[in-house]
C-alpha cells in the first residue's frame, strides 16, 4: 500500500468514494490537456500539470529549461512561486529513476539548483511498465535532504527516486525510498485519480482550501 497521511479508516473509505476514474478524468479533460500541452512538453509532464487543473490552482504555461531537457524540464509558476517539473529515467544497471536537478552558472559550469531561485516544488514523475506516478517535493523537503542549495552550500546536480515498486536492495536506498515516498501520489493501478492524496500533497504549498 501506498502512504496515506493522517488518514483513518473511513477517510480512507470516503477518499475512494470520491475517487473518479482516471482514464475518464483525462477524457473529459481533453481541452485542458491539449490546451497544457504545446508541443514539446513530455506527455507525463502534461498528466502531471492537469492536476493542477483538478486542485483549481491556476499555473502558468510551461517554460522549457533546455538544460534538463532531457529530462522533460519545465517551469510555471503558480502565484508567487515557481514548480519545476522533471521526467525521471530508467538506468539499465540501478533501480530506481535518475533525474537531474542542475543549473548553468554563470561561468559556463554547473551547480545545484538553489533553494534562493523561487522553487515551491519539484514535481517528479515516475513510469515504469504499467507503474506511473508523481513524487511532490516541497522545497523545504528539497533543502532538508541536501538536493538543492542554501546559500551556495550542498545540494545535488542529480539524484535518484525509488516509487513505491521498486525492490531497492541497500540500506541507502532503502532509506532514500522511505522518505521520498511520502510525497508520492500514485497515478497507476486501477486507473483511479486519489484527489485527497494529491490535496494532502500540494496543500503543503498550495493550500486549496
């Protein structure tokens, strides 16, 4: 089972009660989709910003950042602050998904992104197979787990992400997945849209109520 924050049993009853179907979520939001998708923007970038939709939480058109692009890099901004989206990869040799989290400095080099840039969140999506979901990293999440910068200090130019599927077989690993799946929102499975979770979720940052 996947984490449920502060849920007892019949919130958990009711939140599947209330839970629509998602490949009919997605049809009926057809425009929405198309309108969140020019061309280029990873089509799980484009899933991942029409729960914004969902949430009512206006967010701006997506910006590419040519330097992740490999990696479906976009910002918007929502209100004052910014979400940055990021595609994860599969590696032959590891479990688990890389995705980068980097800027170009100004000297020409690479450095972490910076806690100082506005980021609200870093939102991860995760596919494998029939497995698809999004991890939703508030960034004190971010800073308190040294993958983005503080003043120039720490932070990552990368790092790995374990969904809830991955067999993880190390302690490190075991550990990186324990946290970070608390910020994980399933989107797979019996093709079911948990809207609470993803209110739990982006309630940290954006309240929707």
């Amino acid at each position: 089972m996947y984490p449920f924050v502060g849920h007892d049993i019949e919130a958990q009853n009711e939140t599947h009660r209330r839970r629509p179907d998602r490949a009919g979520w997605v049809r009926a939001h057809g425009e929405e989709l198309v309108r969140l998708s020019p061309a280029g923007v990873h089509p799980d970038v484009a899933e991942a910003r029409l729960l914004f939709e969902c949430l009512d939480l206006k967010i701006s058109a997506p910006v590419p950042e040519q330097e992740n692009a490999e990696y479906g890099a976009f910002v918007s901004r929502v209100g004052r602050g910014s979400v940055r989206f990021r595609v994860g990869k599969l590696t032959p040799a590891k479990v688990g998904l890389f995705v980068t989290v980097w800027r170009r400095a100004e000297d020409g080099s690479t450095e972490p992104l910076a806690a100082e840039d506005g980021i609200d969140l870093l939102v991860v999506t995760a596919r494998e197979g029939k497995c698809f979901g999004q991890f939703v990293f508030p960034k004190t999440v971010l800073v308190e787990h040294g993958i983005v910068s503080v003043e120039g200090r720490r932070g990552k130019r990368g790092f790995r992400v374990y969904p809830p599927w991955s067999a993880t077989g190390n302690r490190q690993a075991r550990r990186s997945q324990k946290w970070q799946c608390e910020y994980f929102l399933e989107l797979d499975g019996r093709e079911r849209v948990d809207v609470h979770r993803a209110q739990q979720l982006y309630d940290r940052v954006y309240p929707t109520s």
